[in-house]
C-alpha cells in the first residue's frame, strides 16, 4: 500500500496538546469576560446557503469565499459571524428578547493568501448587541470596556482602542466637499499609518477624489489632531452632519471613565475609518502597542441595519470581534502565554501496581464524583513506566492502588511535583487534591519521604 505523506493545508492550524489547552485557556477566558457582561451563548452552523452568505458579499469576500455544490445546493463556508448572526436574528425574530445579547466563539474561512499569522481557517470571538427598531449610545460605551477587560484578563496591558465615528468622519468629508466620494476617501485615509501624510495627501488630490492639496492638508490636520473633539466642537460645530457624529462621540467617550476604561487605555482616532461599509456610528479598532506591524486584535462597531437582506425589520446593533486564533499565535510567538498554565488532561492518574483493575476503577469512580478529572493506567507496563507517563503529559498526582491499598481500602496518593506521598482513603484523596491542586508547591526532600 502507497503511504499518503500526512500533510496540514497551507493557513490551517493545528496544535500539539499543551499549546491546545492554552488555546483553550485564551478562549475559556473570553466566554467568562462576555458572560460577565451579560452575553448569551449562540452558535450557527459552518456551512450555510451560498445565497445567504453572499446576501450582502461582493468583491473581495466572493473572491474569498469557500463555496461548493452538494448536489443541488449551492453551499459556503461562513467568512465571519456577523452574517450568520444577521440570519439567525431574523429567523427566530418572535423567539428572542430584546436587546438581544449574545456572544460566539467559532471557527470561520477565509481563501485568502496565508501569511504569517494570518489564517484561512481561523477562531473568532463575537459579542453583539441587537435592538429591535432602536438601540441606545450607551450601547457602543459599553464595548471598549469589555474590550478592555478581555485583554487584562488574557494579561496583556500594553494597547490602545482606538475610537472613531462614522457619521462624524461622513460630516467632515461633507465639509470638505468629497460626500460623493466617501468609500474612496475612506480607502485612502485607512492607509495613512503605512504611507505617511504626505502620500496620502497626494492620494487625496489625485483621481476620483480630486481635492486641491491645502483642503487635502488641512483635512489630515483635523484628522490627526491630538484632540480633536476640541478642535470640532470649536471649528466645525455649526455643520449638522459633523454635529450628529460628534454628539454620539461625546457621549461614548463620557461614559468611558464610569465603566472603568482607564485613559490610557483608548482614545479618539479620527482615521479610523474600518472598510465594512455597514458601520454606520460608533467604530473600535485595538492595536498592541509593543507589537504596531500586527494591525488591529479587535475591532468592530455600530450597525443599522444588521437583517435588510432577510427582514424588513429594523434591527440596529453594535458588536466587536476578536480574532483569537491571531491573537494566540502572537502571545505564542511573543512568549506571553502562560508558561505555569496546567496543560495536563488530568488532575490524578490511578496507577496500578498488579493487574487488579476492578479497586482501581472503583478510586477513579470516586475521584470522579468528587470533582476530580480522573485517568486510570490500563497498560500491563512497568511501574517506571507508568510513572515517566505522568511525568510526560505533567499529571500533578498519582493514585496508586495495590494489593495492600486493595486490602485496607485506601489508596498512596503522591504529589508528582513536590515528591510527597500519603497513604488515605480516595475521599480523602479527593479533598486533597481540591485543596492543594493549584498552591504553590516545595519540593519534598529525599530524607523526608
């Protein structure tokens, strides 16, 4: 038979265990934070209608979508949860309450060119806030906040959320005369941090855009000013389309400091413009301070219109997406993961010193129902070998189980990382390790075993 070099597609991720339960870990972390605030749990399926995915696609996602005939039917796989949400909303529309709050964690594909640490299969972590027919400002105060929680919870502390609004940024493109120009002007303006101001300028005087270079100038002037909710509140107040914007502004950022964001933890960024064009208010982008090549960690914004292609409700909202598995494989590459973080499949390993395995599965049963994550060592191997197995896969303790355990009914219970070993019951056993499982531990000295 003709061996199949086994192989991982190009911009597919796989992980050996240890760095798959600190994957774990990232995202166990982020379900916690978004509980805190109130999200719900949802998940939608990876394979959708092509019909329903491409309902508001076009452009690069057609070009980046995987798609495929089952018989049939034309079939796709999801390129992000935001659409899938935008179905399901209007699907169970009679089945949910609103504000609708919910959260998801899942895997989405993307055929774009794979590149270091960027994937075409690839964990995201969404929260959205949907209202039925309005949703209040208060809303969109409330993501940086959680934006902010989720990475000090991951032990990052060195970002920036950088905070923008698009009906604030369409009232100054109105004001320098290039309205009819927006998506163009908002694709130039998203290349200023790569390019430099003075190419950037030269974009904005060239083409479709066509300004003359001191409107050019004086417009990445106010965009790049250092507080600019001053500079428009002084200079461009009296401009009702810069007024909506810079109201909702105003209140976003107000609400900021009673949440408990900390002022160096965002601030107002009037370049920040995001390519989707559903955002329609309030827009997030977060960036790593140490690591600026990265780009954006976390980014999102204000919708309203989420379900215009599946219902003729009016379903507003606002959410941001993380993408974990970027963001695992920078706190990988970066050595910020946590190096301490239990990565065993268990808590006990029971070893048994004869091949009784009835007392053995008896004390597993037990550890079990006390709470215990439990593996028995079935293989006929040598009790060095039993033990380097632990030892391997980093179990903190070893139930060990023989004909004189068996006879008094108890069990030697050792604590793999100090060396100390105890002879109890199994419920005393359970208890123990409960108890000392994640204290710190001093190894024990060979005279004092």
């Amino acid at each position: 038979m003709e061996r199949i070099k086994p192989r991982t597609l190009s911009g597919f991720m796989e992980l050996l265990p240890a760095p798959q339960a600190q994957m774990d870990a990232v995202m166990d972390v982020l379900r916690r934070t978004y509980a805190l605030y109130g999200f719900t749990s949802i998940d939608t399926p990876v394979i959708e209608s092509a019909e329903v995915l491409l309902a508001k696609g076009g452009g690069e996602t057609e070009k980046q979508i995987y798609r495929f005939s089952k018989g049939d039917s034309d079939l796709a796989l999801r390129f992000d949860l935001t659409v899938p949400l935008a179905k399901y909303v209007a699907m169970n529309y009679g089945q949910l309450t609103f504000p609708f709050r919910r959260y998801q964690i899942g895997k989405v594909y993307r055929g774009e060119r794979a590149q270091r640490g960027r994937f075409r299969e690839f964990y995201q972590a969404d929260i959205d806030v949907i209202g039925d027919g309005a949703l209040d400002v208060a809303n969109e105060a409330e993501m940086p906040a959680i934006i902010c929680q989720a990475l000090r919870n991951l032990g990052l502390e060195r970002f920036c959320i950088r905070i923008n609004n698009r009906k604030l940024l369409n009232g100054i493109f109105d004001f320098y005369g290039i309205k009819d120009h927006v998506s163009a002007a908002m694709t130039v303006i998203d290349k200023l941090e790569k390019i430099g101001k003075e190419k950037t300028v030269a974009l904005l005087c060239d083409g479709e855009i066509g300004m003359d270079q001191y409107a050019a100038e004086s417009l990445l002037h106010l965009l790049c000013d250092d507080d600019p909710l001053v500079t428009l509140e002084r200079d461009f107040s009296s401009h009702d389309p810069i007024r909506e914007g810079l109201a909702e502004l105003k209140a976003v950022t107000a609400l900021l400091p009673e949440l408990g964001v900390p002022d160096d933890k965002w601030r107002v960024d009037l370049t920040i413009a995001r390519g989707l064009d559903y955002y329609t208010g309030t827009v997030y982008e977060t960036a790593l301070l140490d690591y600026p090549e990265v780009g954006s960690v976390c980014s999102g914004g204000r919708y309203d219109d989420l379900a215009g292609y599946y219902t003729d409700k009016k379903l507003p909202g606002v959410g941001l997406s993380i993408g974990v598995t970027r963001l695992f494989y920078i706190l990988q590459e970066q050595g910020l993961l946590n190096p301490a973080l239990p990565t065993a499949p268990c808590d006990a390993l029971v070893i048994p010193l004869d091949d009784g395995l009835d007392y053995a599965m008896r004390c597993a049963a037990a550890l079990r129902a006390a709470g215990v994550r439990t593996q028995v060592y079935t293989e006929k191997k040598k009790t060095k070998a039993k033990f380097a197995y632990a030892d391997k896969l980093a179990v903190p303790y070893a139930v060990v189980v023989g004909e004189s355990e068996r006879a008094a009914g108890t069990v030697g219970l050792k604590d793999l990382r100090s060396g100390g070993q105890v002879t109890v019951s199994c419920q005393e056993a359970a208890a123990m390790i409960k108890e000392n499982l994640n204290k710190p531990v001093t190894p024990v000295k060979e005279n004092e075993t």
